[in-house]
C-alpha cells in the first residue's frame, strides 16, 4: 500500500509518498480501506517534533473514514463493506494517512449516511475533543454561557454547534473576517481576537473551551463565574492552577480518547442536522506535504481532508 511516511522528523518535507506492506487485523481490529483522512494541528506537531510518539520512521493520521475490508478474530459490530468512521487510539494508534489502516473496533462507528467520506473524515479527532470537553468534562447544560477560544478552528467550530445544539449561549473567538462564519454555526456573540481582549468584559462564563493553553489559560480563568470550568487543550502556563484555586474554578486540560460511544453519538448529531464539519481543503494523499504547508499557517476555517479514493 501506499502512505505519507516519514523517516525524520522535520519540516512539511520529510513526508513521503511510500510503499509499505499492508496491515492484516489483529484480535478486535478491523482493517479499514480509506477513503479520506482528516488532518489536525497534532499531526503537524508530531511530524516535526517528539511529543507522545516514538522517533521515526511513522505514518501520522488519527482520522479515518473508509469501508471495512476484513475482521480480525472476534470481531461482531462490522462485517467487510461496512462504511465507518473513527479515530485511531491517540497517540499510538496513528497511522490513517495511507490506503488502509487497522484500528480496534470499538474506536470505530458506522458512518452517518447522510455525508459522504471527506465530511466524515473532518470529524472524529475534533468532533471526540470538542464532545468530550464540553460535554463529558464540563457538563455543559441548557442556559449556561461558554466562551470558545479559536471559534472558528477545527475543533472550535464544532464545539459552538455541539454547545449551542446543548441549548448554551456560545460566544466564540476569531478574526473579524470569520465572525460571519461563526454567526451561520450559530454562535450568539463573537470577539475579535486581533482588535478586543476577551477579558474585558463583565460576562461571567460557566464553562470555557481553552484550545491556546499557555497564558491563554491563566487569562480566561478571570472571565469563569465561582464553579466555572476551563477545559485546555494544551497545558496552561505555570501559574494557572494557583488562579484556579484562587477564583474557586475547576481547569483541566483534556487528551482526546477513542471512544464508540462518542462516535455514535457525534454520527446521532450528524444525522439530525445538528452537526456538520466545514472542509476548507482537501488533498490528494500524494500532496500531503502540501496540506501540512497550508495547516500550519494556522489561517485555516475549519478542517483540512486527505483524500485516498
């Protein structure tokens, strides 16, 4: 088969359109053929740098959408020819940027049938982060008020559909350019980033969506009401727990986990038109370095897509 393998770490350029064997499914593992795989800020991390993985050489991609081509032993939620979609075991189950990838079957579900691959292919990593923070972590309820850092992003703008489909009040930062994407996904009040600071207001949040971390953490402690939580997706800078503990709010930072139930629980949203991933780009996986080079400018709405068939 072939896969956008690397060798080194490094730059965009290390990724190589490479001829590997194809993977044979273990005990509770199903081999996928992909049809498309999602690309997220992690895989741009962990190409050029270790983080969780090993050193190379490795194959990235957590995001997969594609048909069930054969069932390891024990297997009885697939049969071959189903169409699924999923996200790999972060971070050691990497490896869906190729033409076929094995997963265990419960880090799968059955495919929404109302979107095709690219659109299912956008949606585990971000869709599983966004579900598992807002709703798993903070229990997001009805008439509370959130505030979603990067609103506009891969996993910002599926959160302000998961938060308003909740029944919350969502505001959502961005560049003043984005504010009108982020009306039509429904969010009520928007900040720009680059002209206002999102600490300067008199609103109190119940919940806040950090996917900054840094100080960024720090700062929105100050705008969450006493009992608030901030969900980071990347470590806060050092003095976050002590304001934390100060202001009497709870701050976690979260790694994304497979989950089945997640899954379907995401293909339910999609299904009744609450959810839907917004592509800004696909590319062929023999120009993967190509969406690397476009991701990592971090001016993307959205998600970027891989596509294998």
């Amino acid at each position: 088969m072939l896969a956008l393998h690397q060798t080194a770490l490094g730059g965009p350029e290390v990724l190589r359109l490479t001829e590997l064997p194809r993977p044979t499914p273990g005990p509770g593992e199903i081999l996928v053929a992909v049809h498309a795989a999602g690309l997220n800020p992690t895989d741009f991390k962990h190409r050029a740098m270790s983080i969780f993985l090993p050193p190379p050489p490795m194959t990235l991609g957590w995001d997969v959408s594609g048909t069930v081509l054969e069932t390891g032993f024990g297997v009885t939620l697939f049969r071959p020819g189903d169409e699924v979609f999923g996200m790999l075991p972060y971070p050691h189950g990497a490896g869906s940027h190729a033409e076929y990838v094995t997963g265990p079957t419960r880090a799968f579900a059955a495919k929404p049938a109302g979107i095709d691959h690219v659109q299912a292919a956008a949606l585990p990593l971000a869709a599983l982060t966004a579900w598992q923070a807002l709703v798993e972590t903070a229990d997001l309820r009805a008439g509370q008020r959130v505030l979603i850092h990067a609103a506009a992003g891969g996993v910002g703008h599926l959160a302000v559909q998961i938060a308003k489909e909740r029944g919350a009040h969502v505001t959502g930062t961005a560049s003043a350019p984005k504010h009108d994407f982020l009306r039509e996904l429904g969010a009520d009040a928007r900040i720009d980033h680059r002209t206002e600071d999102f600490t300067d207001t008199e609103e109190r949040y119940d919940v806040v969506l950090d996917t900054l971390g840094g100080e960024n953490a720090t700062r929105s402690v100050s705008v969450l009401r006493p009992g608030g939580v901030l969900v980071s997706l990347l470590p806060g800078a050092q003095d976050t727990p002590a304001a934390a503990e100060k202001a009497q709010v709870r701050a976690v930072t979260l790694v994304v986990e497979h989950d089945r139930a997640g899954m379907r629980a995401i293909a339910d949203l999609v299904d009744r038109g609450k959810l839907r991933a917004h592509v800004s780009g696909t590319f062929p996986l023999a120009e993967g370095a190509r969406a690397h080079v476009q991701g990592e400018t971090n001016r993307t709405t959205g998600k970027l897509v891989i596509t294998v068939r």
